[in-house]
C-alpha cells in the first residue's frame, strides 16, 4: 500500500472544496438557474452541474425525508432494488476526448479506450481538448460507459481512493463519511438520477442506523455523491435511460500486424517498439511528482513540477 505524507490539498488545487461540497447540496432544478452552452469550448452533455456557474448569493439547502409511516415519495425511491437503474463501478479513468470518429478514454495505466456512442441519434460532443471525467461502467452485461467530466480535485481524490493510497490528512470525503456516522445514519445508495439542462444530477440516499425505513436523500454533484459512494463501499446505481442513450461502446482496435501461413501455422510479424520517449509516462511522472511535493507541502517544488507539465503539455498539443 503507497503512503504518502503530508497535507491532503495543494494550493494550486480547487479552493474551499469543503465549502464547495456543503453548497452544491441542493433539491430542485430551480436551483440550477437553467444554464445552458459549451463549457470551455465543450457541449456540456457529459458534465456534472458546475459549481462556478452558479450563484454564491447563497442556495436553500434542502433535503428529502420519508419514512414508511408517512407515505413520502422518497421512501419508495430509496428502493434498491429499482427497474429503472442499474448497477455501475468505477473505473481507473484519467481523461475523455471527443475525436473525430469518436471518443478517447485515458486510462490511469496510460492506455487509450476508443469508444463510440451507443445511441447514433444522441449529438457527438465536436473535437476538444482532454478534460478530467469519472467514467462508470454498466454491470448489467452491456458493457457501457458513462463518462462525467469533473474538475481536476475530485478526479484525483477518486484515484487515490481507487488505488488505496493513504493520506494522513482526512479529506472533506472522510469527514462526510464520519458526520453520517456520528448523526447515527449509514449511507446506503448513490444514483445518477437525471439530467437537466445538459448536466447530470445525483442523489445520496442515508437510512436510520437501527430503522432502515427512515431514510433522507440530498442532491449532490456526480462527482462528490461517486466519491461518497466509493469510500463508504456502497452501490452506485444509473438510471438506465441516461445509460443507454449517453453510454459510449468500446471498440476493440484491429491487430497490427501481417499473418503469413507456412505449413498450417500462423505467424505473426509483429510491430517492434521503436526508440522514441514515450510521452505518456513523462506526463505521468510530472504529474506524480507535482503531487508528491503538494501533500509534502513542497509547494515551491510542486508549483516547479506544475509550470514544467503546462510547457510540456503546450509542446504535446503543438506536435498534434
């Protein structure tokens, strides 16, 4: 198991995510205030709800409670069991692409999934720039992937919870987690309910510790509620319509290589790794070291590490 030491956040990351989480709690779409167009140059349809485009003038936090003796609409939803949603997991996703004859998914390892829609009828995303997404994989056989494009701070706390990694520091994730427990509720579910104005919206539901019928529901960004869900080891569950129709296919690539048959044997000439650097493993290790000073609270060091991964990243787009 990787340890590392020091403070959880570096400077350079997303400000006050604490804060930024207890805001984004929220109940209805009016609180979205209906925003619509292209997100630095992407059509939002795989975003969850940005928190900067809303107002900081202040939300009504709201919540939903229900329990069997009241005959409240959030008790029956907490079934989950439901048709419409089926069960997903986390993947070790780094970034989503849009492309020209499709999408890319980078994988934590450095591989590329070339993927396309499921749904041919659903508008393509046009060409972009590679943005941090969680992707969800479907369990009920299909294979589909739902990506989310978050920002960078809850894609890099799910890796780390992904791959085990210890942090002495709690996150604001832990301290949720711990707050549900000393109220004397137990998280139980996470869905991807719905999406409103091209953004997803989530829902964590809690049940009563000793009283599994008392439960209350909050609205949350996809990328906290998937968070949440993660570190309390509980379903995260999609509604199968939002699946079915933004789910993207994997495309197995065809094998490079020539087979030749002598004597009935097949033979493959395969291609031989050439000489040149391997891009992906440099970005990589900016990347690992700029986080390594971060949480060692090396920040001169990290904000080094961070200029030496903006100018790399500038020449890796130029030689595209």
């Amino acid at each position: 198991m990787e340890v590392i030491h020091g403070s959880v956040l570096p400077r350079c990351a997303a400000p006050a995510l604490g804060s930024q989480l207890l805001r984004r709690v929220r109940m209805r779409r009016m609180a979205c205030g209906g925003f619509q167009g292209d997100y630095y140059g992407v059509a939002p349809r795989f975003f969850g709800v940005p928190a900067q485009r809303h107002s900081r003038s202040g939300w009504p936090v709201c919540c939903s409670y229900g329990s069997s003796s009241d005959g409240d609409a959030a008790a029956a939803d907490f079934d989950a069991s439901g048709e419409e949603f089926v069960d997903s997991s986390v993947m070790e996703a780094v970034e989503l692409r849009s492309v020209s004859d499709g999408f890319l998914i980078k994988m934590r390892d450095g591989r590329n999934l070339r993927c396309v829609q499921n749904n041919p009828r659903v508008l393509r995303l046009r060409d972009s720039a590679p943005h941090h997404a969680i992707v969800l994989k479907m369990e009920d056989g299909s294979d589909l992937l739902l990506p989310i494009i978050v920002m960078e701070t809850p894609s890099i706390m799910l890796l780390a919870a992904l791959r085990n990694i210890r942090i002495p520091r709690p996150t604001i994730y832990n301290v949720v987690k711990e707050m549900t427990e000393m109220m004397g509720y137990t998280v139980r579910l996470v869905r991807i309910t719905e999406m409103v104005h091209d953004a997803y919206y989530s829902r964590l539901y809690l049940a009563k510790n000793g009283n599994e019928e008392e439960t209350i529901s909050f609205d949350l960004k996809p990328s906290d509620a998937i968070n949440i869900a993660f570190r309390c080891k509980v379903p995260i569950q999609v509604n199968k319509r939002i699946a079915y129709n933004n789910g993207l296919k994997v495309v197995q690539p065809k094998p490079s290589g020539s087979y030749v048959n002598s004597g009935q044997i097949q033979i493959m000439r395969l291609d031989k790794p050439d000489d040149q650097p391997c891009f992906e493993a440099q970005e990589f290790d900016l990347v690992r070291s700029m986080l390594i000073a971060a949480v060692e609270e090396r920040y001169k060091d990290a904000a080094q590490y961070r200029d030496q991964l903006f100018m790399f990243r500038a020449k890796k787009k130029n030689k595209i």
